[in-house]
C-alpha cells in the first residue's frame, strides 16, 4: 500500500476521479443537446434511445464489474471498463444515424457503469484505511457534480461547436487516464480469501439483466416509443419473473454473483436502503424541479440548470466534510441521521415555496442546499459502511451493489413518481416520505467510530 502523500498515489487518484467525471458528464449531456442531435441524424429508432441505453447498459454491468473485480482484480477489470467507455466515446462521435448512436452508447455505458464502483475499490490498493473514507467522499462529490453539470456542458458544445464532441471530448482525457492507470496502478492479485474454483454465475447474471433491462424499460416507456406489443404491464410481469428467479439462484448457487448474505448483515441492508433512497432524492430533485422551472416559470434550459447550483454546492462540501467525520471516528449512525434531517428539511422548504410563493425561483434554488448537504453526507457513508462491514472476499460486489441500487432507485423513482405523483408538491412530499424510512434505517448502521463498531478487528486487506 502506498503512502497518500507520495505523488505517485495522489496522480492514479487523479485519473480515478477523471474517469468518474467523464462518466458522470455522459449520463446527462445529452439532455440539452437531443433537438440539435434530432434535426442532424437520420431516423429509424427514436433518439431517446440514446438516452436510454446508456443507463440501461451501464446499470446492468455494475454489480458483473464487482464480481469479476473480486476474482480477477480492480485493475484489469478498471481498465477494460475504461477502454470499453473510450471506444463507445469514439462510436458515438463518429455515428451517422440514430440506430449507430444508440448502439455506440450501449457500449459507452457497458464501460461506463464500471467506473463509479472499480474506482471505488481502487482507493484501498492506494491509500491506507484513515484516507479512504475522505477519498471516497472526492470522488463521490465529483461524481455527483458532474451529473448535474452535464447538461449545462451539452448546451455550451451544441452551441459552439457540434453535437460530436460531447462524444469526442472523452477520448483524449479516457486514453489519458487509461494510460497512466496502466502504468501507475499496482498489479494486485484477486483476494487470496476467494474459495478455490470460485467462478462467474453465469446464469445469475443473465437473470440479473433480464429484471434490470425489464424494469428499467418500464420506468422509460412513455418515452421510447416501444412496439405496441412491449406493453407496460408485460415489462413489469417480466421484470418480477426475473427478479424472483435472480433471488432463486442466489440462495442456491455455489458462487452466487450477489451472495443474499450480505444482506443478513443489518449495517449493510441499511446502507444498501439508503444508497437506494439517494437515488430516489437526488433524481427527484434534478429532473422535476428543472421541468417546473422551465415549464412553468418559463426559464431556459441553462437557466433552470444553474439554479441547481446550491445542490451542486452542498453535495460538494458535505461530501468532503463527511469523509473527515468518518476519518476522525465520527459514528456513521448519527451522521447518517443528520444527513436525512437535512434533506427532510429540503422537501419540507420545497412543498412550502411551491404551496406559498410557487414563482420564487430563487426560493425553490436555495431550498435545494440542505438536499445537497444530506446527499453529500450520506454518498461516502454508504460506501464505506458497504465495505467495512463486508467479507474481503466479497469486497467489489458488496461495493457495487449500493450503487446499482442507487441507479435504478432514480430511475424507477422518478419513473413511479411522474405517473402517481399529483403536482410536484405530493412528488417531494413522497420523497420526503422514502426518507423517513431511510432515517429508521439508520438505527442499523455503525453507532461507534472505530473499526469495533463495524465488527472488525484489524484492518482489512483488501
């Protein structure tokens, strides 16, 4: 392990926040570029699509990437995920028609979606245990950011120069990166604590894609234009189908890809609800109050973007601060209890504004801190709860479970939130609701500061 002040830690942990950018930037620029994209590209699929399909793509490889992290290592599998994401940057740019970007951005997102969690689980083969919290807290702020900046990025290249290069700007910083991790990263062995011929559950993974594709097709399908036959109802039948069959073969398989024991752990089926509820607090926020802005209050796109800035901000600052509270042994329980305090009290101030003064975009901008102050609490917290109090064996899958469940409870809580949701008060009143429940959840996390609380003794090895 490397000392945190030696550069030659501090410059791989560049590239690691670097790729995490990228593919944060990726999930949301094209929002403000689709009209332009809509006039230049031939049709045939709809160009929502595009959209779609990296969020579909990258989603169902999160937890795949843990696994294989956890038999093969981080750094080969960190690589090929950033040489998949490099490549589908360079497809994407070089697309001609709608059926070549859709295509290239499934295999930008089939990289992608590997970044967040094996840059994750990077930081312990680089920084001893007392950094990683603080670290992790960096890379979960930029990665937050870059989210929300995505847009605001898309429109300034449609504007001054073409649609491509919100696709080709990746490719210089991508070979950047994978460069220098290459060289720079140490070649660590998989975990010595994996039982002999422990292998892929194949069968596992394909019925783990089945329910994602399914489900998350469900929460897109006002948007897709999907054949008549693809009907909602059957989606969500197909999604229930494999997810029951999912949790069938995790119970008896002999190397699950999702050991359901995990889970038994109460600190990490808590820290796994919460990852889930930022989801569904964080998407709830950047899609609903933009949408009101601009069609009520008649802001332009970049306009209603920058008024998410206090979030931004809050993510930011809370998310460092959160990472040295956590180094200096502060209990994850009441931090975590903070952090949903804090976001009650945003939904709180957001229902409020919409019931008394709904045209104060200045209001409704400022209510959003205390949203980005929990989030940014809450994003390392999840982290490094998931990890500590998992195996080593099982140490990447138990990281990218939480984030796969970060994913689709945005996605599928936006998706549920815009079909039952009646006005954008009852939306935040039934966020505000989920994080009630995420607030009894951490009665189960970590209420000591040391490695003793987890129920560790010494450090692990990963």
């Amino acid at each position: 392990m490397r000392n945190p002040s030696q550069p030659s830690a501090r410059l791989p942990f560049a590239m690691l926040m670097l790729t995490l950018v990228l593919a944060a930037l990726d999930q949301t620029i094209l929002s403000t570029a689709l009209p332009v994209m809509a006039r230049e590209l031939a049709g045939g699929w709809p160009l929502a699509w595009a959209f779609s399909a990296y969020l579909l793509a990258a989603t169902v490889v999160i937890l795949l990437y843990g696994r294989l992290a956890d038999l093969l290592g981080r750094k080969p599998m960190l690589l090929l995920a950033l040489g998949l994401f490099l490549l589908g940057s360079l497809a994407c740019g070089a697309s001609q028609d709608v059926r070549q970007l859709v295509l290239a951005r499934a295999l930008q997102g089939a990289g992608g979606g590997g970044l967040m969690t094996l840059s994750m689980l990077t930081v312990p083969e680089l920084f001893a245990a007392e950094e990683r919290g603080r670290l992790q807290a960096l890379l979960g702020a930029a990665y937050g950011v870059s989210t929300m900046f995505g847009p605001l990025l898309g429109g300034a290249l449609v504007q001054h120069l073409s649609w491509h290069w919100a696709f080709w700007l990746n490719v210089p910083l991508a070979a950047l990166a994978w460069g220098v991790l290459a060289l720079s990263l140490p070649s660590k062995p998989a975990s010595a604590r994996q039982a002999p011929g422990a292998r892929i559950d194949w069968p596992g993974a394909v019925l783990l894609a089945g329910a994602l594709v399914s489900l998350l097709l469900a929460t897109q399908h006002g948007k897709l234009n999907l054949p008549e036959r693809v009907s909602l109802g059957l989606l969500l039948v197909l999604g229930a189908k494999f997810t029951l069959g999912f949790l069938w073969r995790q119970r008896r398989a002999a190397h699950p890809l999702l050991p359901l024991s995990l889970f038994a752990r109460p600190a990490y089926a808590a820290a796994s609800f919460i990852g889930l509820t930022t989801g569904v607090a964080l998407y709830a926020a950047v899609v609903f109050l933009p949408q009101h802005l601009q069609a009520d209050l008649h802001l332009s796109p970049t306009a209603s973007a920058w008024h998410l800035l206090p979030l931004m901000a809050g993510v930011t600052v809370a998310a460092v601060t959160s990472g040295k509270l956590l180094r200096a042994k502060r209990p994850a329980a009441a931090l975590a209890r903070m952090a949903c305090v804090l976001m009650l009290l945003a939904f709180g101030l957001l229902v409020a504004v919409l019931r008394w003064v709904p045209d104060a975009a200045l209001a409704l901008s400022a209510s959003l801190l205390p949203l980005g102050l929990g989030l940014g609490l809450l994003f390392p917290i999840v982290t490094v709860v998931a990890q500590r109090v998992s195996p080593a064996q099982h140490m990447g899958v138990a990281t990218a479970a939480p984030i796969m469940l970060r994913s689709l409870g945005g996605a599928a809580g936006v998706a549920l939130l815009a079909a039952w949701g009646h006005g954008l008060q009852a939306v935040f009143g039934c966020v505000a609701a989920a994080v009630v429940l995420a607030l009894l959840a951490c009665s189960w996390l970590p209420a000591g500061g040391g490695r003793q609380a987890f129920g560790l003794g010494a450090p692990s090895a990963s």
